[in-house]
C-alpha cells in the first residue's frame, strides 16, 4: 500500500509540475495586490482569483498579500471564459471551400462581397495575429469634419484592421479580430457611417469606460495567446490619431521599449512604407517613425510582441484622403501586410 500510495504521489506531483509549467510566470512589484496582479495582465479577479489562490497557495501572505519580488502563476482561460460566444475570424472556423487546385476560405464577418478568400500561399503558416483596432462601441475615438460629413476613428481604423485580417488570411495566417462588427464587413464608401455596435471578440458588449474596455482588450488578447502558446504569435493596434486641422502626418509606430521583437516588426512595416512612398509619391518625403511608447495599454499589458499605428490625422484634409478613398485604405492594409510577411519570413 505504502508503494501504491508513493507512486500516486509521484504521479500527481508530476502532472502539477507538467500542468504549471505552461503557465505564465509573474513577479510581484511594490505595491501589487492579487487584484491589481490580475488586472495588470488583463484577467478579470472576479473570474480567476480562486485559480490564482490554488495555484498561488505556498506563496500567499497574509490577509491574502503578495511578497515583493516572487514569482507567481497566472491562470489560464476559465471555463466561463471559454464557454463564451466566440467568433474569431480564424482559418480554422471559417468555412474551407475547394476550388481546383486553390484553397477557399468563407468568412461572413468580411461581408458578402470579400467573404470569400483564396488562400495563395503558406507565407504566414504557423503564424498568429491579433489586430485591435482603436475604440468601437460607444467610443467613436477621434472624429475630424469632412464637408458636411463626420469621420470617426473607430470605423476608418475598423475598416483598414479588417482589410489587414483578410490580407493575412491569404498567406495562410491565423488571424484574430479583437473588435468585431458583424454588420459592417469591409467596406468601399467613402463616408463609413458611425455606429456603437462593435463587440468585443467573444460577443462581449465594449463598456463605457475606457479603462475597462482596454482590460477587456487586453484580456481576450492574453486568452488567446495561452491557447496557442509555443506558436509564433504578434498583436497590432491600429489607429487614427487627432492633432490641429493644419497638422498632417505620416504613419508611425510604436512599440514596447524592452520589446526586440516588437520593434523588429515595427521597423519592417516602416521599412515597407517607407519604399512605397518613395515610389508612389517621389517628390515627398515620408516623416514617418518608429519609437517606443511603453505606457500605451495594450502595448504594455498584451502578452505577444506587438507594434500601435497611427495611421494620420483625422482632422486634417491631406490625411483625410488617406481614409475616405477604399483603395487608399486598402493599399494600407497591403503594405503593412508586406511588413508583417517580411518580418515572419526573417523570424
């Protein structure tokens, strides 16, 4: 009995070293509490604290305090979490269709006329993508005046994210919409009508507050990125920026400042733009950079390597061309596109 017993043992505590090593490991800064642990790393305490105090127990002080300096482990996806609604715009989930020698993807989210994608080549294979694109829901973001007309960031950035996703998706990408408009697909108008019913991946409503609509970013960006942990994996947020009328701007990029990887990738999306102006618009120079912003959120608390874009100045009349022309607009999603492929291919 005695043998029996030392070899359950044996075997549970192997299955517990197993099961924790493909946690994240974390360490306690000067005045972290569990809460604000979890909540840094984009997990809700509500839903993980009983995970975190289990798997945590050894290493918990009193009144359930951390000790500064010690390693803890995150948990993974609840099972609440992962029993949610969930409508990635992935290969894996979209219809395959087979057409002679080509590969077909069918993905409603892009809308009826570009829903149907064929797969050109396995560049992108193995790779995971997660773009963000800024505010949504009841956050329009930035809105600039064009005529009679108002622009708002949410839908220009929507509309360049989700020509990006579907771009990928031809190299064979797995690609993830972390802002999700079921009614809007890609667009070709001119004037992209505002609305407030973008979701968040998983059909969660966007709150009020932008401070939790970033951790809910935030969090189903680091859900998804222990689900394909080992695989390569890279997160863009893509934006439109709002400065004075006269000012116009290049596209720039940030990334974190202890981030190799995340700059790697930025400098590759610049190095793309950077050509392209020179051979699209030759007598202008392109004043376009790459910098590091570590205080941004996401860039900050998202667990792949990731690049924020601004994609110009929603005010000013020069870049309002840049958004209210669908082919402008789509020539953006391409280069940056050519940046993420060239990257991948120098990993």
């Amino acid at each position: 009995m005695r043998k029996l017993l030392l070899f359950l043992f044996l075997i549970v505590s192997t299955l517990q070293a197993y099961s924790q090593s493909n946690y994240l490991h974390v360490i306690a800064k000067p005045g972290d509490g569990i809460y604000t642990l979890l909540r840094r790393h984009g997990l809700n305490p509500s839903e993980h604290l009983k995970h975190f105090l289990e798997l945590n127990q050894d290493k918990i002080g009193d009144n359930n305090s951390l000790v500064v300096g010690k390693k803890y482990l995150l948990p993974p996806v609840t099972s609440a979490a992962a029993g949610s609604k969930t409508k990635p715009v992935t290969a894996k989930t979209a219809s395959v269709e087979t057409s002679n020698s080509s590969r077909v993807l069918k993905v409603p989210l892009f809308g009826d006329k570009y829903e149907r994608i064929e797969v050109r080549s396995q560049a992108l294979k193995g790779a995971v993508y997660y773009l963000s694109s800024g505010h949504g829901g009841p956050d329009p973001g930035a809105v600039g005046k064009y005529g009679p007309y108002e622009l708002a960031e949410d839908e220009y950035a929507y509309d360049v994210t989700i020509r990006l996703a579907r771009r990928l998706m031809e190299y064979g990408a797995t690609v993830y919409m972390v802002v999700q408009d079921e009614n809007d697909g890609i667009r070709d108008e001119g004037v992209l009508k505002m609305d407030y019913d973008e979701e968040h991946h998983g059909g969660k409503k966007i709150s009020t507050s932008q401070k939790y609509r970033l951790r809910e970013r935030t969090a189903a960006i680091n859900q998804l990125y222990y689900k394909h942990k080992g695989a390569y994996q890279r997160m863009l947020s893509i934006h439109v920026d709002s400065r004075s009328i006269g000012k116009n701007i290049d596209v720039f990029f940030y990334h974190h400042e202890n981030s190799a990887s995340g700059e790697k990738l930025a400098k590759s999306i610049h190095q793309v733009f950077t050509s392209k102006y020179k051979r699209y618009q030759p007598n202008r120079d392109y004043f376009g950079s790459v910098s590091h912003r570590s205080s941004l959120y996401e860039v900050k608390y998202s667990y792949p390597p990731n690049v924020f874009i601004e994609l110009g100045n929603i005010r000013n009349s020069l870049d309002q061309r840049r958004f209210v022309i669908a082919d402008n607009r789509q020539a953006l999603a391409n280069w940056i596109a050519d940046g993420i492929i060239n990257d991948y291919k120098s990993k």
